[in-house]
C-alpha cells in the first residue's frame, strides 16, 4: 500500500483515483472544484462512464477514497489535469500541468514520485513538471522522481482499459523509470513497457496521429465515394477482407479531446515542417462537418416541402457517450442551424438539454422529420428499423443504417 495523491478528478483522473483505491493504495483525489469534490465525497460521480458510479461508491465505502481541493504528503503524486488545446497556435495549454506542480512542490519529499499522465507537448515532463518543481523546491533537486505514463483508455469503457491496455512507463532516469514500472505494477493487468519520457510523450502522440491520418483516409474516401455514386460502407467492407486491409470509419469528422488535438501537438514540434501527412489529414477530418452541412443544405433545396424539418441524430463526439468535447456532430448542427432555413431538430439521448437546440426524444424526431442526418451512431439510433425511416430523405455520416436499406 502507498499514499497517493492523484491530481485531477476528471474522465481519467477519477477513474484511475477508485481502480487505486481498489487495488490497496490510499488514494487522495484532488481537484481545483470545490463542487466536484463535495459531489464526489457525497457519493456522486460528476459524468458518465460504464461502471464508474458503482467503482466510486466502493472506493469510498472502503476508506481508501476521499476528495479534497488540497493536496497532501504522499509517496506517489499523479498529475492528471486537463491540458485544453489554444486554437491560435495549436498548442496544449500547460498551465493547469505547471500549477498542479507548483501546488505539489509544497508537499514533496525526497524519494517521492511524480508521474505526469496527461497528454501534453513534448518536453513537459521535464519543463512542465519537474523544472516547475525544482525552481520551487532547489533542497529537491535530484531527489524527487519524474516519469510519463500516458493513458490508453478509451471513453465508454475506461476502467476496463486503465487495467487491461498495456500501458508505456518513461521515467527521466532510469531509477524513476523503476520506481514507476513498480507502482503501476500494483494495479495494472496489462504489459508495462519501459522507456524514456520523451519516447512516452511521443507514443502517446503518434498513436492519437495515426487513428487521425487513418480516419481522414476513410473520410477521404467517403467524400470521392459519395461524388462517384459509390456506396463507400460496401467498399471499406469489402476492401477490410484483405488481410493486410484495415480501413477506418468514415464520419461527420473527428472529436474528443485526444485524436483531433494530439496531432497537433507533434506538428508544433517539428519546427522544419516535416508533419505534412498529419497536418494534412487534420484539415481534412476538420473540414469534414462543412462537407456534411453542404448535403443537408442540398437535400433540403431538394425537398418537396416549402420548410422541410431536418432531424439531427446524435450530438456527442462518438456513440454512447454523453461527451461533447469537439464534437463534429455539434459543429454539424450548429452550422446547420445558423445556415439553412429549415425547422431543426435535434435528438440526443445523452443530453438533456442543450442551449440554443430544441431538444427532442426519437419518437417525436421521426414523427417530425423529413429529412434525418445520422451523426452520432448511439445503439438507439442503430434499432431502428426500415418502416421507422421510411419516406425520409436521410443522409447517413456514420453507415449506421447500412443494414436497413
Ligand atoms: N472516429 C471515426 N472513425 C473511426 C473511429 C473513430 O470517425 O473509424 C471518430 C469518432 O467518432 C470520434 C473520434 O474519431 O469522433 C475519436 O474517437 P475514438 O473512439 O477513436 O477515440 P477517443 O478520442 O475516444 O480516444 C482516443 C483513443 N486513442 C486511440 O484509439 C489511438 C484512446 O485510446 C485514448 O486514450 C484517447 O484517445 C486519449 O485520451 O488520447
């Protein structure tokens, strides 16, 4: 068992706060929300992932959970903060990194680790963290511990992941590299692999890259496909039974907080410009919402009624998730609403309001709409059936009623 404090109590952070509590560790979960730490202590989890409500519960039954705004001595210290992306120069904002450091250098001790696992820039274990760290504690220089290890986890079924993926363990030295292969070996299930930080920081880059470049490839195709009068879900289908064929899924764009941002974040870093594929394929998973409202505003010129009713399927990033982060979905529909004269509507069953959207359930969607743009797969969506859709112009982003029609 150790002390633990994990700094940041959001969709990773909480997560991994219960799994430690769960495996033994004392865990301290600390967050700048004073209403998220209330929320968490009475029990509530303050979003929505499969199985984490009843993992906080248990934590906090078993005494080994408790948030705080504070943080506190501990052994371990896991900085797990948000690193939000600035637009204008496409970069990831470390402040909350370097005050979560600043905060934690008061409570250091010699022989202490600290393990940055939010996705960041490169060089930010050692500049964001442990230069933040040293120019505040000079006594701890060389005596406190630095690694990477970024997260695999996917939304919608991140505990399982935070323990089964394997996961990448950089430390600055080989001694920390140890120290952090040894704790994360208390609650990982998954192969812990060594390296360096600045080999973990790129991993974890270049994983996020490469689902990007490959979704803009099928994006790509989807766009060539639609102009050529070709079904492109038969074609990624069939093109997917040769062996060495793994084409992605084509779709309204890219979204979340990681794939349509880390990209980025290795193109700042090459300062010769050596990042085209990936800058390139950014642009076009980016552009990709402008394409999907240029065929609502074509299906709706098209539309027998005067002021048909478009129904928006779907807002959240990715299906069954109530997550909005850069949702391509919500750009569709934003667009859609500020461009086209139409009667808009929109369904998502994970929200229950959303300002600027009248907000209906499937029922009343299909009921209303002449025209359905399928943005967000959600399995509810994916029910319905032939009649359900019938006599609808529907414009499919996501192939999700392929097996309908
Ligand atoms: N998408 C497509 N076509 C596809 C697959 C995804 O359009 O074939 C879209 C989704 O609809 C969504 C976006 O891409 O808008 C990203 O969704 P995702 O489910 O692929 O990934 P995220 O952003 O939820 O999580 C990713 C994961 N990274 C990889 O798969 C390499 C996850 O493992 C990481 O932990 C996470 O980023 C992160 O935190 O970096």
């Amino acid at each position: 068992m150790q002390t633990v404090n994990v700094i940041g109590l959001g969709y990773i952070g909480l997560p991994t706060a219960v799994l430690l509590a769960d495996a033994g560790h004392q865990v301290l979960g600390v967050d700048i929300q004073e209403k998220v730490v209330q929320k968490l202590n009475a029990g509530q989890a303050h979003f929505e992932e499969k199985g984490l409500q009843q993992s906080l519960k248990k934590a906090l039954d078993s005494g080994r959970f408790k948030a705080s705004t504070t943080v506190q001595s501990a052994d371990i210290h896991l900085i797990i903060v948000p690193t939000p992306f600035i637009v204008a120069d496409k970069s990831a904002d470390m402040s909350y990194v370097q005050n979560a450091s600043k905060t934690l250098a008061q409570t250091l001790k010699a022989g202490d680790l600290v393990v940055l696992e939010s996705t960041s820039g490169l060089g930010a274990t050692r500049v964001d963290v442990q230069q933040v760290v040293e120019a505040q504690r000079p006594d701890l220089v060389g005596k406190v511990h630095y690694a990477f290890c970024p997260e695999r986890a996917i939304p919608g079924n991140t505990l399982y992941e935070l323990i089964h993926n394997d996961r990448v363990i950089g430390g600055t030295t080989p001694e920390a590299t140890e120290k952090a292969y040894e704790f994360y070996q208390t609650f990982i299930k998954g192969q812990l692999l060594k390296s360096t930080d600045q080999v973990a920081e790129m991993v974890k880059l270049c994983e996020n890259a490469f689902r990007d470049v490959n979704i803009a490839y099928a994006n790509e195709l989807s766009m060539i496909c639609d102009e050529l009068g070709i079904n492109v879900w038969d074609v990624i289908r069939l093109a997917n039974h040769h062996p060495r064929v793994n084409i992605l899924q084509p779709g309204p764009g890219v979204g979340g907080h990681c794939i349509a941002i880390d990209p980025w974040f290795i193109a700042a870093a090459s300062k010769k410009g050596n990042a085209k594929l990936i800058t390139q394929a950014r642009q076009v998973n980016d552009a990709k919402p402008e394409w999907v409202v240029a065929k609502v505003a074509e299906a709706v010129a098209q539309s027998a009624e005067e002021k048909p009713t478009v129904g928006l399927m779907g807002l959240a990033f990715k299906p069954n998730v109530d997550d909005m982060r850069e949702s391509p979905a919500l750009k569709v529909a934003q667009m859609v609403q500020k461009t086209i004269s139409a009667n808009i509507l929109a369904c998502e069953p994970y929200l229950k309001e959303l300002a600027g959207f009248h907000l209906v359930n499937t029922e009343e969607l299909l009921e209303k709409a002449d025209i359905l743009v399928m943005l967000t797969d959600h399995d509810i969506f994916k029910q319905l059936n032939k009649e359900q859709l019938a006599n609808k112009t529907i414009i499919d982003t996501r192939g999700a009623f392929t097996h309908v029609f």
